[in-house]
C-alpha cells in the first residue's frame, strides 16, 4: 500500500504568510505532512505518474486545512515541487534539468548560484533553511555510501547522473553548507564540437587525435573549471576499442565509449577512520589488471609518482589531468607530487622520470570571457642538464577584447615539427598542418 495505516495529526501546522519565504515553507509544511501519510517501504518502487495521482487529491485536502487557495497551475508547480522533494532532490532537480546549466553553487541555503555559457549568475532557488539543504546533502552522500556530518564535515560524491558533488558542512563551512556541482553531461562532447565552439583549431584537433592513436603519454593542464575532464573525455574517444582501460578518479565522471573498460574510484574512511583506499592504491593494483592504458582523472598527491611508473613500463598511451597555470608549471606540480609520496629520490632522478613518462603536456584555460581554450600544446623533448625540455607545438594567442567582452585572438602553429609526426606517418594517420596557422578565433562560442 503506498499509504500508512497510522492515523496523522489533524491539526494543521498552518502560519500565517510570509511573503518571503511563504512558497518554500508550505512546500515543506506538505511534505512533511505526507511523509506522516505515506507508506515510504513502497515510495521508490511506485512510477511517478502513478505518485503524482495518488497524491494530488490528498494535497488539495492538506491545502484547505492550511486555508490556502491556489489556482491549477499553482497547484501543479506545488505538486511537483513536492514530487522533487520525495523522489528528487528538492530546489536542485530543476537546475540538474536544465541542459544549459554547468555548475551549480550554493552558498548556505539560502543563495544558489549557476554557471550558464560561461557566466555565473543568481539564480531563484532557494532552500527552507540549512536542516533543510544538509538533509538533500546526506540524501545524495548516502546513495553513494558516504557520509557527512560533524565528524567528517567533507565530502566528495556523486549524483545518480554522474554529476560531480562537493558539500562541505559547519563547523568548517562558517556561514553555512556549501556545495558545489558538476553537472554531467548526457553526451559527452567530441572534439569536433570543441572546435565548433571556439575551444581550439581544426589543425588541433587532428593533433591530438595523432598524439591518441600514436599512444603518447598525455598530461592534461589547467586551472578549476578550465575543461580538463571534457577535453580528455574528447580526447579518449580515439582509442581503439580492442585496448583494456582502467580508469581511476576519486568520483567517477569520464565517459568512456570503449567496451573494455574497468572503472575504479577511490573510497574514503569509515566512522572510525579505517578502510580508505586511495588513488596511490588504486594505481598500483591496476598495473596488476592487464592494462593497455590507465586513465588517472586527476594526479594529486604520491600516485603521481606510481603513474609515471605506469608510462614508463609499457602502458603508453596513458593520460591524466593536473591543476596548474602553465605546461611548465605543470611538470613542476608532478615533481611536487612525487616528492609527497615521501621517497627519497634525487630532484635529477625524478625530472629524467618525468621527461621519460611524458610525452604532450596540453594547457587549457577558462578565459575572461568564460570560454575555455586550448591555450598551449607542447612536446617534451628530453633533458638539458637538470631542466626538462619542451617544444610548443601550438598556441593560443590573444589579440585583444571586443567591446562586449569577448577574447580576440587566434591559434597558431609555432612551425616546429613533433616527434610524434613520423610514427603517425608509419601508422597511416592524417598528417596535422602544424605549419599551418589557424584561422581566428575571436567571438566563437
């Protein structure tokens, strides 16, 4: 039975209207009223059309004890804002709805903000209060097995879609929780849509796709937000589709289309501190897994050092994503990193690793104008005493700004020829125009 046998209070917890938080709060007043009606063992296996209903008659009879009289299509938009409380996630399931949203921030319950194009802007959602958001938090950390509260007030999770969570509660979060979301994307993007958008150049494209099929080591650069996960998402869909990936990520979100993939996420510690099993682990069990090629979401700490093991000893072709401003401070960030794995190896020894492991460091970047670009694609090229070596190959070079605010520039071949060429030559590949430089790249989405 989809309601209760338990007889509810019949006294209204009716107030009187708030003309500011009055649509937030009968929401909430209703749906606490109905969670005292209903039979929750039987609310997830019931359609929602079939909830929708049931539970139509039994809100008109909870509107008049409130005393409140809304037209049908009130009535609709309330019923189903409390279907999104029930079955969704409340405020959030419009946003998560809506194709043309990217981020999603919410600052304490009552302040969401959305990255739309690019742009971040205020958007009309809001929660009751923070009891409210923090019990959406934990309806979303708890589907995926994970927690938080005040003993562990971080959390990193993941959305049913695949979207990406990070909510982190009081006491270390001062005015309130905060979350933030990345949202997944149905369809992930090829790189021929990011040269539709303005995110790089033609020439760049068939690039990469040689630095794919030629099975170079890839370190993918940039700062939060720049598009490190989509450009490698783009990128992975030229692997052929008879090779074994293993992809590692602390919240699975690549979209892989190959059939042989194995996919590994990092799992955090239980109540009593015990169990977690980290990227480093996860790394050194996948060499153990027959892989072709390991795809590392994002290097952080010590695994850094297990991934070069990984590339220098037969899996080439393998990828990862770091946070840095530039192709050489991204090779500075790995050597950091291996240094955090706390062995004790001369900064020379670690540099001739990177040099070794690395073949194209790519740097992207979420410009000014809220478009992200393939600013710099460069090649390691080897040693020079205690310095690592590169060769930019392309470049992103800005021009100026049109009054609207859009970035003008364009992207060019600097006329150095990469290594890679040869072996894509010996493969039968289309041979990128490197020499070529692209054509303009101002005022594209």
């Amino acid at each position: 039975m989809l309601w209760s046998t338990e007889e509810p209070s019949n006294t209204p917890n009716a107030a009187a209207a708030d003309p500011i938080d009055d649509g937030i709060a009968l929401r909430v007043r209703i749906h606490q009223r109905l969670l005292e009606l209903l039979n929750l063992s039987v609310l997830d296996r019931t359609p929602r059309e079939t909830l929708q209903g049931e539970i139509r008659g039994v809100v008109s009879q909870l509107l008049a004890e409130e005393k409140r009289f809304l037209t049908v299509a009130q009535t609709d938009r309330l019923l189903q804002d409390i279907l999104d409380e029930l079955l969704g996630l409340g405020p959030l399931e419009p946003l998560l709805k809506d194709e043309t949203i990217t981020d999603i921030m919410i600052n304490t319950h009552a302040t969401v903000y959305v990255e739309r194009g690019g742009k971040i802007e205020l958007s009309d959602a809001k929660f009751q209060d923070t009891r409210h958001l923090v019990r959406i938090i934990n309806k979303i950390v708890s589907a995926v097995g994970r927690r938080v509260d005040e003993s562990q007030p971080m959390v990193d999770a993941r959305l049913a879609d695949g979207s990406r969570i990070n909510a982190i509660i009081p006491p270390l979060a001062v005015d309130g929780p905060l979350v933030s979301i990345r949202k997944f994307s149905k369809s992930p993007i090829k790189l021929e849509k990011l040269v539709e958008f303005g995110s790089m150049s033609q020439e760049m494209a068939q690039a990469l796709h040689g630095i794919v099929r030629t099975r170079r080591n890839v370190l993918i650069s940039g700062g939060t937000g720049s598009g490190k996960t989509t450009l490698l998402n783009a990128m992975s869909a030229f692997i052929d589709d008879f090779e074994r990936i293993i992809t590692i990520e602390d919240s699975a979100e690549l979209q892989l289309q190959q059939s042989h993939v194995g996919r590994l996420e990092t799992r955090p510690s239980n109540i009593e501190g015990t169990g977690e099993i980290t990227q480093r682990d996860l790394v050194r069990n996948s060499l153990r897994m027959r892989p072709d090629r390991i795809i590392v979401g994002e290097v952080r700490a010590g695994e850094a050092f297990d991934m070069l093991q990984a590339m220098n000893t037969g899996h080439d072709g393998s990828m990862t994503t770091v946070h840095a401003n530039s192709a050489r401070d991204a090779l500075t960030r790995v050597e950091q990193m291996i240094g955090m794995a706390g062995l004790d190896i001369p900064a020379r020894s670690i540099r001739q690793q990177i040099a070794a492991a690395v073949n194209v460091v790519i740097q992207v970047e979420r410009m000014d104008d809220g478009r992200r670009r393939v600013v710099s694609i460069s090649e390691v090229v080897g040693m020079e005493e205690d310095v690592i070596t590169m060769n930019e190959i392309f470049r992103f070079r800005r021009k100026g700004k049109t009054p609207e605010g859009q970035i003008i520039g364009e992207f060019e071949a600097t006329g150095l020829r990469p290594r890679y060429l040869e072996q894509m030559k010996a493969r039968g590949l289309d041979t990128p125009l490197t020499l070529v430089p692209a054509a303009a790249a101002g005022g594209v989405k």
